[in-house]
C-alpha cells in the first residue's frame, strides 16, 4: 500500500514546497524544503521508475522553473552539481580505494585552466597566429580532451606515490596541489602561460546550438538569461554521467577490487589484485572527473585565477565526502548539497543579518552581563568567512560520532 | 658569479634559522607520528598559538607602558614560557578532545579528524582574534635590542634575533635530547614508539605518555611560534601552514619518528629553502624567482618518498601497522 501512497504524498511535498519557494522568492527555508524532496525521494518505498520519473520532474521541470523566477537558485544549484560532480571523483579515491587524496583541486585546476588558456585570448602569448580563443564548439571537444589530461596526471602523479603508505600519500597529493598552484600563480614569465595571480578572462562559453530549435517555437530569450539554464541542464548531464559511470563501476570486478583493497590491501595482494594498478586506476578515473568539472567551471565563470584553486577547495569537497559517507553515491551528492548550501546561503544569511543588526544599532539586554550594543560588535566577525570552521567541525564530529557519514553505502549497511 | 659569493654568508645565516625553526615544529610531527603513528595535521596551528601568545603578551605589555621598563631578557623568558605551556596544553586538550576518541580506528579516521582540528583553530584563532582585537593580522611590537646587529665577519651582519633562534633553539633541543634519552619518562616515551603493548603490559600508562608527547611536542611547536613571531613579526591564524607542511618534509626527510633525524632535515630543508630563494633567480637571470621556494620544498619531499621513504637517518616506527 505505502508503495503507491508515499510517491503521491512526495508529489504533494514536492508542489507544495516548490510553489512555497515561488511564492517567496528571497526565502531560504523554501527552497531547502524543496531540495529536501530530493532525499526523501531517496527514502520512501517506491518502484525505481517511479522514483525516476520523481525525480525528473524535480530536477529537469520545476528547477529550472524556479531558476528563471529566481535566478540565484539556479546559481546554488549550478555550484551543488560542480560540487557534486567533484565529490563523486573524490568519493571513488577516498571511498571505494580507501586514498587519502587531499591535492584533489589539482586536477580540478588542471581542467580549468586547461580550457581558460585555450578558450581565451590567453593562449595568443605563446603560440603565435592569433588564432585564440578558440571558436565556442571547442568547449565540447576539451570537455573529452580533459578527461585524458586529467587520468593522465593522476597516472603520472600516482605512478611515484601510490607506492606509499596511506598518510604520506595524504601530505604528497597535498604538496601536489601546492606546486600546481603555485605554478599557475607563478607561470606569467618567462613565458606567460597562466598570466600568474591576475588570472585569465574572458573564457568562451559552448555554444548556443540548440537557439534555431528555441525560436522554431518562437522562445526568444536573452543570453544572459539562457547560460544560466544551459548552464544548469550542461552540470546535470555531467552530473548524470558521472554516477552512471562511477554505478557501473562500482559493481564491476574494478569496484570490487578498489574494495577489497581498501579492507585489506595484503589480502587483496594475496588474492590476485592487482593492487597497484588498480590503485592507479582509481587515482585517475577520479581525477578526470575532476578536470573535467574543471572546464565546466572555467566556461561558467569565464574569469579564473588560481584563488579558486586553494586547499581549502580539496578539504571542502573532502568534507562533502566524509558528510554523506565515504564510498556512498547518494551521500556525496548529499554532502555537496549540504555543505553547498551551509556556505552559500546559511553563513550568507546570517552575515547579512548581523550587518543589519550592526547598522541598527540594537542593544542586547542580558542578564547579568549587563546591556550590549550590537553596533560595538567587531566589523571583522563576519560568519561567512568562517568556512574552515565549519569544514573542521564536519570533519571532526562525524569522525568521532559517525565515521560512516549520513548515508552510508547500502552493502555497509546490510552487515 | 662575484654577487653570488658575496651573498653567501647572509644566505647561510637565513637558512640556519629557517632550519632551527622548521627542527623545532618537525619535532612535534616526529615525536606524536612515533607513539601514535599518525599525522598530528594540527600541529601548525600549535605553531601559530604560541605565536599568537608571544604577540598578545607583548602588546599587552606595550599597552601597560611596561615593555620599555621590564628587562628584555626577562620579557622573553616570559613569552617564551608562556607560549610553550599555552601550546602544550592546548596539544594535550587536542588529544583528548580529538584524537583519543578516536584510538583504535583505521589511520585515515584519526587523519581526517587532525584536518579538521587544523581547520577549527584556525579560525577559532581568527573569530577570537577578531573580536578581541578587531584583526586577525598582528605585528610584534619592535623590541630594539633584537634588531641590533652583530658583526661576525668582513661582510657578515646577523641580526641578534636569528643569533637568538639559533641559541634557543640549541638549548632546547639539547634539553628534549636529555628529557627523552636520560629520564624514566622518556623511556616510557621511547617504549611506547617501539610497541605500546608491550609497554602498557610492562606497567606504563600509555595514556599519560601520549599526553605527555603532546605536551612535550607542542612546547617545542610553540616555542617554535614564538621565534617565528619574533623573527618575522608579522602572524595570523593562517600562517602556520607552510611551516607546518615543510616542518613535516624536514620529519620525513629525516626518518619519521626519529629525533636526531628531525633536526637534521630540519637543518637540511631550511637550508635548501633559504639558497633556492637567493640564488634560484640568480641562476635563471631573473626568469624563476624567490616565488619558487616552496615549490622547493614540496617537489624536495616528493622526491625524497619516491627515493628514500625511510628518511636520511631511516625512520623509527613499528612495523605491525605500517
């Protein structure tokens, strides 16, 4: 019974949370009631088309509904399926291989960048002919070409240091990613490849090729409204890639193999894996997702300067990963979500609340402590700064109270 | 060639310095990665805490129009005690909050616990800072006897305070030399790093010793602080992090978990940091500057797992997790 009635109770949910979120606009509360129907989907008991179907209606009808009613929705929903995309690259390293990589934004740069200097007039400062930026048809053709580079460098880098035990392997990938940074920042001369801490714009976004199809049904809609959504379908479609890939994966003998390696890499040496290359093979199918997110993200910002790249970036993405549950497919897609949106809307909203409360001038009464005036409060507390602290707590707390993570993989589950 | 020889001796002295402070922090990473084996990550922000200390008792001081009357040598002792003891307990409290819940989990648990620990005192320091203070970017208050110069030779000054971190930073390694080499505690240190099983069966609380490494390890990190503050002069709650990951390079490229061989890759980092920053530039005409150092470092590290993971004196650890 509950097999049909909860799937038309989330419908319920669903159009009541998202006409809520239409109705207000501005309301934080609405819009994570809205998102939240996408976990409860996950949740209730339901044949997995109907669930399917859901979630289409979710993620392919009514977001973009929504995003054109409001487009910094679309932009939060942009950056969770960026995070998304690159906490399931880290997912497949730090989950189903048991690596602790915490260089990952490496390749994220590498991806970026790759695009940036090709996909701008960058590339005219070393290769003469002046024949960048590249023509907008391009972006598909490095969206593939990034793949390669990205498996290509986490071979190369993984080649030396995949031989080591798990927590140095943890600082190198960190001083990996601090000399890619470094390089990017640095590599403005002698040759200017990068243009050093400036960064590099503008970057040519894909092409609009479905626009002769748009005005056939007589849609005429402006570019600055249209990215935004092309954007958002592009981010799905990676996004719907990447865990079809990494669920085909990890039932296959090479998902396997990764787990039985993270249990126990001697047993699994003993029992004919082939620890190292499979090693290898995680390291790079991981860090191609992440470069090719990383093109993605340099066509949709179409400025990028090595300030995107820092470690911070890695811990975030790894505190997505430790908060949905290593190894679990719906939990980095939680975790990006979760702490997406704790960054850009929560400490956002509560820096804007504080700065009102600032400038009102309202005085707090305590007991005790005597009254305080909210507008002596420093200028430099700002909770939107506070990132760090918010990934440090994450990482500390499920550590000691639920290493597992929110949603933790099914297999787990069962034992 | 000519400006090379001439720089020579003031690029020694940098790189001495450099390297006392990187021996000092990698101390902490040794000594915590030989009883527990793992990466204590936050290490640099015990680092940075007993910098912090230094520069709140300073300005402290300044501002009860003290720091002119006190006696010098007395103002330092009292920084300097005062941040080695604010470190080590606060490196006490991170392993009980922290890490102890977490014994007997799998390493990465205990790993990604420290990050976190790294990434909350960061900005702890940074919010307490910030409403203390109203910035998280603090300058040591100038201490003039600290910036005289000596002259050692024809065309060598040293500024007294790196003869200052070289001074104290022999004393205390000299002191921690004693402590883990000559009293019953550091036996107890020494075997629970060999085999704390064993150890715990033979009567020692390994609990109290692993505390005890902490306390031991952050006084020398915020020691380390201290001269870093002292030297440089300018911290925030961020800066412990390069230190901390070279730091981290000079213990491994010593042997982890090996005392002697800290120092020694300590020495060893610093050096090669401070003549890459001089002469890299030199070496290139100017294409590749001073920017690259820490490039230095890290592809240094990189190297020295792929060719000598076992460190120059070979590393200390127990085998049975390894």
């Amino acid at each position: 019974m509950t097999r049909f009635l909860a799937p038309i109770g989330l419908l319920a949910y669903i159009s009541g949370s998202c006409l809520l979120a239409i109705l207000y606009p501005q309301s934080v509360l609405a819009f994570l009631l809205f998102e939240a129907s996408l976990l409860l989907l996950y949740y209730i008991p339901a044949h997995a088309k109907v669930k399917s179907t859901l979630a289409a209606l979710v993620l392919v009808v009514l977001m973009p509904l929504l995003g054109t009613i409001n487009g910094y929705y679309l932009e939060v929903a942009i950056q969770i399926g960026i995070y998304a995309a690159l906490a399931l690259g880290l997912n497949i390293v730090v989950g189903f291989v048991g690596l602790l990589n915490l260089g990952f934004v490496a390749f994220y740069a590498i991806g970026a960048y790759l695009w940036a200097i090709f996909g701008s007039p960058q590339a005219n400062a070393f290769i003469t002919g002046g024949g960048f930026p590249l023509a907008p048809y391009w972006f598909f053709i490095f969206l593939v070409l990034s793949i390669g580079v990205g498996a290509l460098t986490g071979v190369v880098l993984g080649l030396p240091v995949l031989r080591l035990r798990g927590d140095y392997l943890a600082v190198v990938t960190l001083g990996f990613a601090e000399v890619v940074r470094a390089l990017v920042n640095n590599l403005d001369k002698p040759i200017n490849l990068t243009n050093g801490p400036r960064g590099i714009s503008p970057i040519v976004k894909p092409p609009l090729f479905f626009r002769p199809v748009l005005e056939f049904f007589g849609l005429q809609i402006t570019d600055a409204k249209l990215y935004p959504l092309y954007f958002y379908f592009l981010v799905l479609l990676v996004v719907c890639v990447i865990i079809l890939v990494t669920r085909r994966l990890e039932s296959s003998r090479i998902g396997r193999a990764w787990k039985a390696i993270r249990e126990d890499e001697i047993a699994a040496a003993a029992m004919g894996v082939p620890v190292v290359r499979m090693k290898l093979l995680g390291f790079a199918v991981g860090a191609s997702f992440a470069s090719a997110v990383g093109v993605l993200f340099a066509a949709k910002q179409v400025f990028i300067n090595p300030e995107s790249f820092t470690f911070m970036e890695s811990i975030g993405v790894l505190a997505m990963v430790i908060l949905g549950g290593m190894g679990s497919i719906p939990g980095a897609i939680l975790g990006a979500t979760g702490v997406t949106i704790l960054n850009l809307q929560l400490l956002k909203g509560l820096s804007l609340w504080l700065n009102g409360l600032r400038q009102s001038g309202a005085v707090l009464t305590l007991p005790l402590l005597g009254s305080y005036s909210l507008s002596q409060l420093p200028v430099q507390f700002e909770p939107a700064k506070y990132e760090r602290m918010v990934f440090g707590l994450i990482l500390i707390l499920m550590m000691i109270f639920r290493p597992q993570g929110v949603l933790p993989p099914r297999r787990e589950q069962r034992k | 060639m000519d400006l090379a020889l001439e720089i020579l001796p003031q690029v020694l002295v940098e790189g001495i310095v450099l390297g006392f402070m990187y021996a000092l922090i990698a101390l902490g990473y040794t000594m915590v990665y030989g009883v527990l084996e793992f990466i204590n990550f936050a290490h640099s922000e015990i680092f940075v805490l007993g910098a912090f200390v230094g520069v709140e008792i300073l300005l402290m001081l300044q501002s009860a129009g003290l720091l002119a009357v006190v006696h010098p040598a007395a103002v330092l002792l009292l920084i300097i005690l005062a941040a080695m003891v604010v470190s080590g307990l606060a490196a006490m409290a991170l392993e009980r909050i922290a890490y102890r819940p977490l014994q007997g989990s799998p390493r990465l648990v205990a790993l990604i616990s420290a990050i976190g620990a790294s990434f909350l005192l960061q900005d702890g320091l940074r919010l307490f800072e910030s409403l203390w203070r109203n910035t998280f970017y603090l300058t040591y208050p100038t201490l003039d006897f600290l910036d005289r110069t000596v002259p050692l030779a024809a065309n060598v000054v040293v500024p007294v305070k790196s003869i200052l971190v070289v001074v104290t930073a022999l004393v205390m390694l000299w002191g921690l030399n004693l402590f883990v080499n000559r009293t019953r505690i550091g036996a107890a240190i020494r075997a629970v790093a060999q085999d704390p099983d064993t150890a715990s069966l033979m009567g020692v609380p390994v609990n109290r010793v692993i505390a005890t490494t902490f306390f031991v390890g952050g006084a020398m990190g915020g020691l380390a602080g201290v001269l870093f503050g002292l030297h440089y002069s300018l911290v925030n709650p961020y800066s412990g992090f390069f230190p901390g990951l070279k730091a981290f390079t000079a213990a491994v490229l010593g042997g982890i978990g090996n005392i002697p061989g800290a120092m020694l890759g300590g020495m060893v980092l610093g050096m090669l940091e401070a003549l890459a920053a001089s002469y890299l530039s030199l070496a290139t005409d100017g294409a590749f500057g001073a920017e690259y150092k820490d490039v230095f470092a890290f592809t240094a590290l990189i190297l020295i797992l792929i060719f000598r993971p076992k460190g120059l004196l070979g590393e200390k650890v127990r085998e049975d997790r390894a």
